[in-house]
C-alpha cells in the first residue's frame, strides 16, 4: 500500500512542477484586467481591446440643457478609448511576466483605460444639438385690441465652445451627467418696459389708401402690417423698418405684386411694402420722431404727400427712425378697412403740433417710351404705365411748442422722372397713339430715340419751377 500512495503523492507533485513550469515558460499568455474585464489569453488581445472599445463607447453620457437631459453615448461625443496607452502597459504586464490566465484572476492587474477626445465630431454634435434647443427670446406686448399684456420670455442658447471645454477635461467614467453651458438671451422687451405704456394715448396717426392699387399689393400690405403691429420702441431706441418686418419671401406670407425695376413696374415678391414704409414714415414725422435714414421713392407714390413716403428694399435700403422720448412707444398697424392701411403711435400725447409743408424748387421733363411686342395683335397698342415729372422737393416741418416756442427742420426728398410706357403690335403706327402729354421731350422707340419733341409741350417745360404746398398737421391736444 504505501508504495502506491507515494507513486500518488509524486505523480500529483509532478503536475505542480509541471504547472509551475508552464508559468514561467509561457509569458505570452498574460492575464490582465480592462475596466474590471478580465483577459485570460483565451481570444487575441486585439480583439480583446476591440471588444472594450465598443462597449466602453456606447456607455450613456446625460447632457443637462437647461433642466432638459439629452443623451449621446461616449463615441457620439467624440470619446475613444485610447488604444496605445493600453497596448503600452500591456506589453509592460507581458515584459514584467504577469500570471498566466490558467492562475487565480483576483492577481490580474488593471491596465489603465485612458480616453482620446475628437473634439470636431463632439463640435458637430454640440451645434446640431444648438439649432435644436435654441429659443428666440419672446418681446412683452401689449395686445391693443384685447388690452392685455403679453410676458417678455427670455431666449436661450447653447454655449458650444464652453460646453466642449467642459467636455475635454472630462474623464467619461467619473460623472454620466453633465451641464452644458447655457446662454440666456434676453429680450428687447421687457415686461417693465410695456407696464407703463398706456394705449389710450395717442401720440400720432396716419393711414393711406390704397383701393385702386389692390390685388396682390393688398395680401402685401396685409402681412407688412402684421409684423409690423405691437412693435414697442423702447426710450432712445431706433427702430429698422427691414430688422421688424424682415425678409420678404414667399414662405414668409408674402406674393407677387407690381414694383418699380429700372423706371417700370414689374411684379415681384414684396410688392406694395414701400405703401407700409410710407404711411409709418407720415406717422413719425407728425410724432416728432428723429428719423436717421429715410430715402424718397424714386417716383411720387400717388397714397401720400411729396415728401411724406419712404422707399425700403429687402436687404439694402432701411427706413430707421429714433424715439427721442424718455418713455416706450408702441405702434399700432392695422387695415381699419379692407383698402386702408392706418399706423398709430401709442403710450403717450404729443408735446407740440408738428405741421408739414413741401416746396417742389425744380421739375425735369420726362419722355415716352414704346416698345413694340411681336404678342400683340396686328394694329394693337397697350397703355403699360402712366409718365409724369420729375420733382424736386424740400419739406419744411413746423414744431409749434405750448409755450410758444417754434421750431423749424427741413429735409430733400428727389422724385426721378417717371416714362410713359406703351405697348405695340410690331406693324403699329405710331401717329395713331395718344397725342405726348405735357412735360414730355423724347420719345424713344424700342431704346432708339425719334428725336426732339419740343413742340408738343410749353416753353418753359424744362425751366426750374418752384411753388409750395401745405401737406397738413397733426394735433390730438
């Protein structure tokens, strides 16, 4: 018997002796841990490494935008593990001769994880995540008609460059949520600003019709004045016609209507826009408003006096004006009818009378202009636009004070001659059009001109001319 028990003993040495062996001649298999994730030799270490990454990678990571969570996981926020540093400390277990997988795990050592940061993808991701929680602050208003007060909200906005700052020194496995930095935008309104503005008070008011110029200008007109309407001016602020109303596009609500290109009128998005610009340039002179950039229509507009219109073009010429008042004004816009157009300026009651009288210094004469149109019937002709003179005008605005105080300011405005256009039938002739109406001197067919016209007007038709004309007052003393 004992001799069998001792063949035991040493056999079951032998296979320690073995193991022990194997321990030390087998370095290549070394046992390691990667965030508490054990590799034992049994899969190769890229795959080993490739597996980590992809979890590690979809770990959740929680962005707080103003109270709001939004999760990305770590690879969408441009995390990766760092693959060198691991294969770094690996190859130092393997040198060092870590315990072979077979062993007890609890002696595998942990290799350091270590992030690289992309911080162009997490940019990508932060500005997509911009544009969607961005919110436009909201204006106080007062809303004239139901006499209530809308609240000012603030706006708000994600700070990208902050947030990633944030981002980069982050470790992922420390916190799963984080703050983004926010932006608060506030706005031009405020609710104290609109509190006091009482709209019983009427500081000045114009309204223009335009019922022989309807149609698509009307739909126009409409929209202009919407946009335009509860707009508040807060005390020394300068109001941009443009900046209110904003661009004019179809997706805006705006349509095709008759504008003026190169002398003519033809259709285009926008059209009667400059009826609006007028009408609330009327209402701000008689509200003694400080105007800062204002420009005359290339033509007079027929709905308001020489120097009382304003001209505006989307994206280039601004109608601004100042309030020179030490409280809020809102303006009123509104169709009391279905053809006018009517702006008040409400919060306060004027200071003084403002009274408003233009003198035309100069005329210039104006030609006829004919273009022939292979469309039209044989022997046709179509008036397209009516011509008139060009002008040259200065208002005066007289500030009559309650004391008895009187001031007088005076500004240009230049009405560019205006042709009367008329369509031909390509074999039409031209003795059989209406006879040339006053103030005309040339006639130009198809661009060529026919000559001098000089007799079919007065003598004195290209003489300067000057006279004056009283444009009207507004007083609501």
């Amino acid at each position: 018997m004992f001799p069998r028990r001792a063949a035991a003993v040493l056999l079951a040495a032998s296979a320690v002796a073995g193991a022990s062996w194997g321990w030390y001649t087998a370095p290549s298999r070394v046992s390691v841990r990667v965030d508490g994730n054990v590799h034992d030799g049994s899969m190769p270490w890229t795959r080993f490494v490739d597996i980590r990454a992809e979890r590690l990678g979809a770990r959740e990571l929680h962005l707080r935008v103003d109270g709001e969570v939004y999760t990305f996981s770590h690879q969408a926020l441009g995390y990766e593990l760092d693959r060198a540093v691991l294969d770094s400390a690996f190859a130092e277990e393997k040198e060092r001769g870590a315990p072979w997988g077979g062993l007890i795990e609890t002696e595998a050592p942990e290799l350091p994880v270590r992030f690289a940061f992309d911080e162009e993808r997490a940019r990508e991701v932060l500005e997509n995540l911009a544009r969607a929680v961005r919110r436009e602050p909201v204006d106080a208003q007062v809303i004239v008609r139901e006499r209530r007060v809308v609240q000012a909200q603030p706006g708000l906005e994600l700070d990208v460059e902050q947030t990633l700052r944030v981002l980069r020194g982050l470790t992922p496995e420390e916190s799963t949520l984080v703050d983004a930095a926010v932006i608060h935008v506030e706005p031009r309104v405020t609710d104290e600003m609109v509190l006091p503005i009482d709209v019983t008070k009427v500081l000045a008011v114009f309204e223009t019709e335009f019922r022989n110029k309807a149609g698509a200008r009307a739909v126009n007109i409409a929209r202009a004045a919407e946009l335009l309407d509860q707009t508040i001016i807060g005390p020394g602020e300068t109001f941009s016609f443009n900046r209110t109303v904003g661009t004019r596009t179809h997706e805006r609500g705006f349509v095709d209507a008759p504008v003026i290109v190169n002398d003519e009128m033809e259709k285009d998005v926008g059209g009667g826009i400059c009826q609006v610009a007028s009408t609330l340039h009327a209402a701000a002179v008689y509200g003694n408003m400080e105007i800062v950039r204002r420009r005359s229509h290339s033509r007079p507009s027929g709905y308001a006096p020489l120097g009382l219109d304003a001209t505006v073009i989307d994206g280039a010429q601004d109608f601004r004006f100042k309030n020179p008042y030490d409280t809020p004004i809102l303006i009123h816009a509104y169709l009391p009818s279905k053809h006018v157009i009517r702006i008040e300026f409400l919060g306060r009651e004027p200071d003084a009378k403002v009274e408003h009288r233009y003198t035309v210094s100069e005329t210039t004469p104006y030609s006829r202009r004919i273009w022939r149109r292979n469309e039209l019937a044989p022997g046709k002709f179509e008036k397209k636009q009516e011509g008139s003179q060009g002008y040259e005008v200065t208002s005066t605005l007289t500030i009559r004070h309650p004391n008895g105080e009187v001031e007088r300011r005076t500004y240009p405005s230049r009405y560019y001659p205006v042709p009367e256009v008329f369509w031909v039938s390509s074999d039409f002739d031209l003795s059989k059009l209406p006879p040339l109406p006053k103030g005309v001197t040339e006639v130009v067919v198809d661009g060529q001109p026919l000559g001098s016209t000089s007799g079919a007007q007065d003598d004195d038709a290209e003489r300067a001319t000057a006279y004056e004309t009283d444009s009207g007052s507004f007083d609501v003393l």
